[in-house]
C-alpha cells in the first residue's frame, strides 16, 4: 500500500514528545510571499520560538510592493543567516513556481526535510514538530497536514460554498488521478529531501495551486509513502486571498494533463490506488 491514512494512536502528540535528535533534523520551512506584510512578523516569530533548533525558514517573496521582501530581511537579519534566509524573486509568476524555486533551495543547502507552508496564518504552526516527528517515525516521503481526515476541521469563517467547493476539488482531483489522499490539494506538506529529488521540482508543470496536486501524484507514482496527519485550517485575517480565474482553470485541467501524460508513458494510474 503506497498510502497510509488510518490515524495511529502511537503516532499522536509527537510534538510533546519529539526526541532531541529529531528536533535536530535538519528542516527547512519554505514560505511563499506576495504582499504579506501583515501576516509575516507573527508566523516568523511563531516558527523561531518552535523547539526545533535544526529549523531554518526561507522566505521566498515575489517582489511584493507593500514590502513584505524588506520585513523578511530585517527578520533574517535578526535572527541571523543559519536560521532564516530570503530568497527574492524579480516577477510574479505563480505559487507553484514560487514553491519549486523555494524547495530547490533549500535542498541544495542541505535540508533533510522540507516544510511548505502558506504565510496567511491558515496552516498551524505548531503542527510542524508533528509532522516532522511522524516523517521520521515512519519513513514517509510526505506528510499531509490535512484537513480531511479524522479529526481535521476547518475555519468557522468558511462558509457552505467555500467548504463544498473545497470538498469537490480533492474528490475531483482524487478520482481523475485514482489515489486514496484525503486532502490532495493542501498545501501544508512536509518532504523528504530525496523524495523531491526524485520528484525533479525544475520539471514540475503547475504554476499555481495545482502544484500541490502535482507533487503528490508525482510523489505517489515514485512509489514513496504519504501520510496524513489532521490540523486545523485557520482563515486569513489579514490580506487577500491569491485565488483568481486562470489558477482555478489550471486546476481544473492538471489532474487530466497528469493522467494522460502517465498513460502516454505507459504507466497510467496503476499503482497509485493504495
């Protein structure tokens, strides 16, 4: 089974319980921005003060114009380069692109793990010591802070639309690309370093949010394990949202391009179904 969803008592708290080697791995957070100067300071104070002394945060910023590229460096300057960097990019194009550029990093300077995570609050920061902790614990090369297994739960901002639309999405993109990920489209993974490798992140096709499906399939046809771990998804309080019409038209048409790609190579879904 390449998939591994049931939730495992053993496996629970591990954030209160993380073994001081592990709390040494090597792990790099990989934050995306584009006028974020509201939500930054408090997500990077929150990461430092996490007792992981192996966590280093790389903020990688699109040139946003409210100066969020500028707050990172004043942070990366206070808290020094083995702890948070800034990777400035000259054009906006694209979350995905911006992850990809962001992991490629990290993963040259010698991260054993990679944490995506979104800048707008919405994903627990607290959470990563877990997921790390599980990653280790199990040997997976991703682990899913998800929202739709037992015990996620989402915002009480959301509303039905929002909630069944989200709902939709990863049953859509699940069933075209036949795997058992409950929340394909989150964006709160942690990778193993040689999992991306494997994945090839220059070769990655999605420039927006269909990047997360993309890795996950990518992942999953490799043969590595994917586990899901449940959080809370917090709404953003502080900015706007990213989402526009040609990102929502790219996700529509990802999970075809992806399967008919895999088909053309002979492979198709085979395997990918846990």
């Amino acid at each position: 089974m390449t998939v591994n969803l049931p939730q495992n008592d053993v496996l629970e708290g591990l954030a209160a319980r993380l073994p001081e080697e592990w709390a040494a791995t090597p792990l790099t957070v990989v934050m995306p921005t584009y006028n974020e100067a509201g939500n930054l300071p408090g997500m990077a104070e929150a990461l430092m003060a996490l007792p992981l002394p192996g966590l280093r945060l790389l903020v990688v910023d699109d040139s946003s114009p409210d100066g969020t590229g500028q707050i990172a460096e004043r942070f990366a300057e206070r808290y020094g380069s083995a702890r948070m960097s800034v990777l400035h990019r000259t054009e906006k194009d694209g979350l995905g692109r911006a992850y990809a550029a962001g992991m490629a990093r990290a993963v040259a300077e010698g991260a054993h793990y990679v944490l995506q995570m979104d800048a707008d609050g919405s994903h627990p920061v607290e959470k990563a010591a877990e997921l790390l902790g599980v990653a280790l614990a199990t040997d997976a090369g991703v682990v899913i802070g998800s929202r739709y297994v037992q015990g996620g739960t989402l915002s009480d901002a959301w509303g039905a639309h929002r909630r069944l639309l989200s709902r939709w999405a990863n049953a859509y993109a699940g069933t075209i690309l036949g795997t058992r990920v409950r929340d394909i489209t989150g964006g709160f993974n942690l990778w193993r370093a040689d999992a991306l490798r494997a994945i090839d992140l220059a070769s990655v096709d999605s420039a927006g949010y269909s990047f997360q499906v993309e890795m996950k399939y990518r992942a999953l046809r490799r043969g590595f394990g994917v586990m899901e771990v449940p959080i809370h998804f917090e709404d953003r309080t502080v900015g706007e949202s990213k989402m526009n019409l040609m990102v929502q038209l790219e996700s529509v048409v990802m999970p075809w391009k992806l399967r008919l790609d895999a088909r053309a190579r002979g492979r198709g879904g085979a395997g990918v179904r846990g």
